[in-house]
C-alpha cells in the first residue's frame, strides 16, 4: 500500500499521510474493460500484449495520481474519463461507490487510518479521525474500553465495519486480561482488574 494526502478536519492546514486502498494496473484495466468494453479495442495492425502493456502504463500513472494527492485524482462526474477510472477502481476494489466525493475518500481509506484509539487514565476512547462532533469540535467518538472491566461500549452510530474494526480491536487488549498494559511514560494499569492501577 502507498500513501496519499488528506486534510485533517481539525486543523485544516495540516496535510497528514495516510494509506488508501489500491489495486494493481492490470486489476484496473480489467475492471474498467468490464465497465466500458468498447473503448479500448486493439488496432489488427497492433500486438494484443503490446497494446495492453500501453494502457496499463496509462492506468499505472492514474493509481500514483490517486496515491499521491486522492482528491484531486477521484471524479465524481461519471461521463469523463477520470470519473470512469474512479469507478473501475472501486468495482475493482469490490466496494459500492458512494455518490460524494468526501464518502468516495472515506470508503477508499484503510480502517486503521480512520479509527483513533487514546489512552485515557481509565480507558481507551476510540473516534473516527475523518469525523467531527460539533458539540465537542474534537473526533467523533465512536466507543470506549474500561481497562478495569475491559467492558467495550459502542456508541448508538458506531456501526458496520467499523463497529467490526473496533470490536476487533478491543479484542486484542480483552484477551490480555490481567497484564500490565503502558498508558503514559512509565504509568501502567492491569488490564482486566477491579481497580486499575
């Protein structure tokens, strides 16, 4: 996986790296062949291979424009070229395509490059780092891990997959139960304890 830019909500002058999903060229060009079929027949004068060798250079510069910058690269008009190369990437990726841009980078982002997860003196909070909550202005919260109970409770909109993403990540530090677990510097709860400590 590669990296492209995106602005972080709160702090919109800030550009952060952050790891979308991809494909290869070859996995483009087919996906895009099945959407348009008729629009790149090879010439009889011209060899098969070498013709397919072209455009996938062709859609290999497309993927490292999205890598690179992703909104500017994503179209969400679908009668131009760059709006059709959007499409096969998402058909390629087995992803329905949202209908605005921003949900189009949203679905596009890794998991982990969405969810946040902050250690808290009494838990971790997990929050969606593409989402604002306008009545905190801080990351939507999404849901929290008591380290004493190591019980996880989701908030009422945390749901699908990244309800599974957080689910699962939780996960990880419930069948730690009873282990020293790192907070802050050198300050340390037992994970799975009455009281942390």
């Amino acid at each position: 996986m590669t990296s492209g830019w995106r602005i972080n909500p709160l702090a919109k002058t800030h550009l952060l790296r952050v790891t979308m999903k991809t494909v290869t060229p070859a996995q483009l060009l087919d996906a895009y062949s099945v959407l348009h079929p008729t629009e790149h027949k090879t010439p009889e004068h011209q060899d098969p291979s070498a013709a397919r060798a072209d455009l996938e250079r062709i859609f290999d510069n497309w993927l490292k424009r999205y890598l690179d910058n992703p909104q500017l690269a994503l179209s969400i008009a679908k009668t131009n070229w760059g709006g059709k190369v959007t499409t096969a990437l998402f058909k390629a990726l087995g992803i329905k395509q949202p209908k605005t841009k921003s949900a189009m980078l949203r679905a596009l982002m890794e998991m982990n490059e969405i969810v946040g997860q902050y250690c808290f003196p009494t838990g971790i909070v997990y929050a969606d780092k593409t989402r604002e909550d306008p009545t905190t202005r801080d990351y939507k919260r999404l849901g929290y891990l008591n380290y004493a109970t190591l019980i996880l409770t989701l908030e009422p909109d945390c749901k699908g997959d990244v309800a599974h993403y957080v689910t699962a990540e939780a996960a990880k530090l419930q069948a730690m139960r009873g282990q020293r677990f790192s907070i802050a510097g050198n300050m340390q709860v037992t994970l799975g304890s009455d009281i942390a400590a």
